[in-house]
C-alpha cells in the first residue's frame, strides 16, 4: 500500500463522479443471442472524475504537492478522507491533466481524472515520513524548486514569495512572512562573519561516526542549549544518520523571531564547546552557534544536510555531514 | 423465463426505469449459411431490451450495493432478479444482467454525502409482480 498519504490540510474533492471499471469478457450482450459474461480481474477498479475547489493559496498548496510528493502526479496516494461508493477512503493515482479554473471571488476549480484501486482493502494512514514537525524534500528538489518547499504533514509554501504556514487548526494556510528580503533566505552570522555551509565530524573518521545532528532555537545562552543537546533534547531533530542515504531540506517555522540557534550532535559524552570557525568536530564535544540580526525579523529556518561522507567529503561513509542554516525573514517586525 | 435467485440487497432501493430511455432488441440475427446469403434466423426465444435505470442512495445504501456487485454479482458477471420501478410507480421483476458497470456521482446533502447511482440493464423475458420464490 502506498505510503504517501493525501495532505490532511487540503480539502479533498468537493465532486466526484466513479464508474466501475469493467473487468468482464462479455459475450452476446448485443441483444441476439442470451448473453454470458466471466470475471478477467479480481482487484477492484474504477475511474473517477474528481473536481476540487481551492482557494488561492490551497491550489499552490496542492500544486506542490502534486509536483515534489506525487512526481508531478504519477505517484499513487492514499487518500482515507474521501468518500467512495464502498465507503470511506480511497487508493488513487491521477490519470488525466489538471484542469484548473477561475470560479470567482479567488477560488479555483481544479478538475482532474483518477484511477481508483484496491476498494477491498483499507488504505494505510501512513505515519509522518519525517519526525521533524515539516518536511523535507530531498535537496535535488530543493534545487529545482527554488524557495517552494512542502511539507506532507504540516505545510510550508510561498505564494508571491510570501511564505505560508497551516494555522493552529490545521485547516487553512496563513501567512508566515512577507515578501523575502531580495527573494533569498539571510545568512546568519558565525562568531563575527556571515555563515555558510559548515561540515559536522564524528569523532573518528570511521563509518557512521556522526550521529543524529539536533537544532535548538533560542536556547537561553550556550550552557542551557549544551544540556539540552547532551540530554538529546532538541527542538528540531535531524533525519539524517549512519552511512548512506540522502540528505534533505527543510523549513522550520517558530512561533518568535529567531535570533539564536545552536547545532550539535547529540549526546555526545564530554562537555559541550562552541566553536567560531572551521570544522565541527565531535572529537572535542564541539557545536555551532548561529545569530541573526534582530531587524532581520528571521520567522523560520530553512535547513539543508547533505548525505553522509567522510572528512574528505567522499559519500557514503558516515563520518562527516554538511549542514546549512538560513533564516527567512518576517519583514519588518 | 424463471427469474434467478439472485435478488438486490433489500435495504437498496429499486432501480428507478428512465421511462424513455430504453431499447428493444431484436431476437433475431443475420445467420451465415454454407450456400447463399444470409438469412434471418431466430437466435432467442424472447425479445430483450437495454433499460436505463438509475437510484438515489445512502453512503450505506451505496456502499451494500457495491458490495453486492462485487461479491454476489462476481464483479457484474451474474444475472440477478431486478427490482424496477415503473414510471407508473408499479413494482416488476426482471431477470437482468448488467450492461454497463455502475456510475457513481455524489450529491450534495446534509451529512454523508449520497449517491446517484446509473446504469444500463440488458434484461430478458417478461417482467413479473412477484419475487423470485415467491
């Protein structure tokens, strides 16, 4: 069963039209002789015309997700939220072209074809892909995307490069920033210079050696933000870990301005050391502290890890990751 | 022509006959023969006729005729004894079969959403004011 579920936060169709698939070899059913007929498949199929309707906001919403989850509609999804003939909940895949349509005061009709399978069984309610509160999508998105990010369960997007977030009751978008300062994210500072990428080490050049990275956000100076990462309490934990897989990015929203942030490995043994420049090293307890300006109004974080490597950066071993630390600003405060 | 055995789930309602959207089918056909043309032949002892047909159901009136298609019906291939609706409002058993694959298209009410549910029966013989068994 699919794993991809459909967003919790996006209204399912408000029209759907299903006609049963006939999977029957029909013999004489043009009226002259008597009619026969015999079963060819015995998994349930139908199609299904579905109509949406979005509000602005909901259709960019969808969209993306039609795009990054769905690889531009090909992927199956579980949608256990819409009602089918034989009950709630369906297995689908999108067949046709999207048809979108202005129907006044903003909204938007979306029209679309879809192939419905597995009726007999209930779909899966997968669980969040990620254990981070918002998504991720695999940084080779990211770069193909520019600032669109998704996130499958809760859900972060631009419009017009206004950055949206779901609200409290998880039923609608609203707004996270105004406009990007210049259309990028803001670097943070790193002791007294502007921050890019940094590499985080393991304490040994040996395969999975680094462990889970943590992220705490406004921590109240760097001893508290330290205990916090020794007691592998963070507030944003990464997904990233052992030797192999791929890396990620992610927008991390919160709820004040960001003006502090620290990034460590987490549960590491000795005592906890800022380090302003160079490799973070968990050889010598080392973690990162980030700052950003308070004009700067930073409402969310947009994170990239990169794939495990080595300390020379070759993939694949698990000693060494890449991370990067951004900050999308609020406008003026 | 005795009416199968097979009979629509009772919490279903009977199917509504669109009173002029039905076909009457000849039993004859154009039979080949070894020398010569053609020549129409009698292939079925009854006439039959496609009949349009459709009702409004609940979500669970929906979901146990769709159940019934599948397994009763074996996805559609079974004859069964069809309840249809008159337009005079009288109440005929058909044997039937489906021609086409249910439609589904939801309507809009309060509460769980309902169902329009359409079809085409091919049904045979004549239709009869009892039941099967009966």
């Amino acid at each position: 069963m699919t794993a991809i579920t459909y967003p919790i936060t996006l209204p399912g169709p408000a029209d759907i039209a299903v006609q049963d698939a006939d999977r029957r070899a029909m013999a004489g059913m043009d009226g002259a002789a008597p009619g026969s007929a015999r079963a060819l498949e015995l998994d349930r199929r139908a199609t299904a015309q579905l109509r949406f309707r979005f509000t602005a906001v909901q259709w960019s919403a969808w969209h993306v997700w039609w795009r990054l989850a769905l690889g531009d509609g090909g992927a199956w999804f579980s949608a256990p939220n819409w009602a089918a003939p034989w009950g709630m909940g369906v297995v689908a895949q999108f067949t046709g072209p999207v048809e979108v349509a202005h129907a006044g005061r903003g909204l938007r009709d979306v029209s679309v074809q879809a192939e419905l399978r597995g009726a007999s069984e209930a779909p899966a309610r997968a669980e969040p892909r990620v254990p981070l509160s918002l998504v991720a999508v695999d940084s080779a998105d990211l770069a193909d995307y520019g600032a669109e990010l998704v996130a499958m369960t809760g859900l972060v997007t631009d419009v017009d490069d206004v950055w949206h977030r779901v609200n409290a009751a998880g039923t609608d978008l609203e707004v996270l920033g105004t406009a990007l300062a210049g259309g990028s994210p803001i670097n943070p500072t790193r002791g007294s210079l502007p921050c890019g990428a940094v590499q985080f080490r393991g304490a040994a050049d040996t395969t999975g050696s680094l462990g889970r990275l943590g992220i705490v956000i406004n921590g109240d100076n760097n001893t508290a933000a330290a205990a916090r990462m020794a007691a592998g309490l963070a507030d944003r934990i990464s997904l990233v870990t052992g030797s192999s897989g791929a890396g990620y990015a992610a927008v991390l929203p919160w709820a004040q301005p960001i003006e502090l942030v620290h990034v460590g490995q987490l549960s590491m043994g000795g005592t906890y050391t800022v380090v302003d420049e160079g490799d973070v090293s968990a050889a010598a307890s080392e973690f990162l502290r980030l700052t950003f300006d308070e004009s700067d109004n930073i409402v969310a974080l947009l994170v990239e890890e990169g794939p495990p490597t080595n300390y020379a950066g070759t993939p694949g071993t698990g000693s060494a990751r890449m991370l990067r630390v951004r900050g999308i600003s609020g406008g003026d405060a | 022509m005795a009416l199968p055995s097979i009979t629509m789930p009772t919490t279903v309602p009977d199917w509504r006959a669109e009173p002029h959207d039905f076909t009457v089918l000849l039993p004859l056909a154009q039979v080949p023969v070894v020398v010569g043309a053609p020549r129409r032949r009698r292939v079925a002892t009854s006439g039959q006729r496609f009949l349009v047909v459709d009702m409004l159901a609940t979500a669970d009136q929906a979901q146990a005729l769709h159940a019934w298609v599948e397994a009763d019906l074996e996805a559609g291939t079974l004859p069964f004894a069809a309840r249809v609706l008159a337009d005079d409002g009288t109440r005929h058993w058909w044997h039937a079969r489906l021609a086409e694959m249910p439609q589904w298209q939801a309507v809009a009410g309060r509460g769980a959403p309902m169902w329009q549910v359409s079809t085409r029966l091919r049904l045979e013989g004549e239709p009869s004011a009892t039941a099967p068994g009966a």
